[in-house]
C-alpha cells in the first residue's frame, strides 16, 4: 500500500500544508513526473489544480526534474538540487532520485496553480488541531465529573 506525505505551498499566503495520502488516490500519482499539473481531488482540495515541484524518497535523496525515471542515481553535481557548494567550482558526486513519482517515494511537494472556491485552511484541516480540541474536550469532561 502506497502512502505520501504531500506537501502543497499555497503561493498567495506562502504557507504550505502537510496532507497524507493513501489508497486509490496515492495510486493515482505514481507515474507522473515534476512539472506534471494534477487535480486537487487526489489531495482533498476539491477546484483546485496543483504543480508537482519535487519530492523526496524513503532515505531522503531529493528528486530532480532534469533526471528521467524513478531510478536513484549517482551523479558529479556542482551547486543545484541536492548539493550547495560552499567554495566556487566545488563539485561532488551526489545520489539524487528520478523525476518520476514511484512507490519508493515518500514526500511530494506541490504548489497551487489554480485555486478552488473554498479556502485551503477551510479543506485541510492540521491534525494538531484535532487532537488539541479532543484534549481539551477530554478535559472539560473531567472536570465536570
């Protein structure tokens, strides 16, 4: 079973949202590379179209658009994804993951394209959240007996 973490980036008010996907909707990802636009119903963001911009894989090697395939590779890198030279000219050999979305990867980020009728915040909501107002709610109840 395929599960991600989606990170979207919301250009308007540059925050971005962690949303887990999993089941058919994870499946639908698998094969679609960075640059690809994707619907927001994969995301639970309904109207909404959405960017692949990168990604990582499960011992987090970034993705990158220039590399073709789901393949990891090993690759001589100057200062870009994956690698920032801290001297001029510097140069290391890198593993740095396809730009195919496959079953190895674990975070996709994306940013919004077009947006829906409904605000972000009002469709994903943080599971902190959840889980502070069940705590609070717990507390209360205790406090009541």
């Amino acid at each position: 079973m395929v599960e991600f973490k989606v990170v979207v980036n919301d250009v308007k008010t540059g925050k971005a949202h962690q949303v887990q996907v999993a089941g058919h909707h994870a499946n639908a990802l698998i094969g679609k590379k960075i640059g690809d636009e994707v619907d927001g119903i994969f995301i639970s963001l309904p109207g909404y179209k959405l960017k692949i911009t990168g990604g990582t894989d499960k011992d987090g090697f970034p993705m990158r658009a220039d590399l073709p395939g789901m393949a990891r590779r090993r690759l001589l890198v100057t200062t870009s994804t994956g690698f920032h030279a801290k001297e001029k000219g510097l140069r290391r050999k890198k593993s740095i993951r396809g730009n195919t979305i496959g079953q190895d990867i674990v975070q996709i980020n994306m940013k919004v394209v077009k947006y829906g009728p409904r605000a972000i915040d009002q469709l994903i909501k943080p599971e902190s959240e959840g889980k502070e107002a069940s705590e609070e709610k717990e507390n209360e109840e205790e406090v009541k007996q």
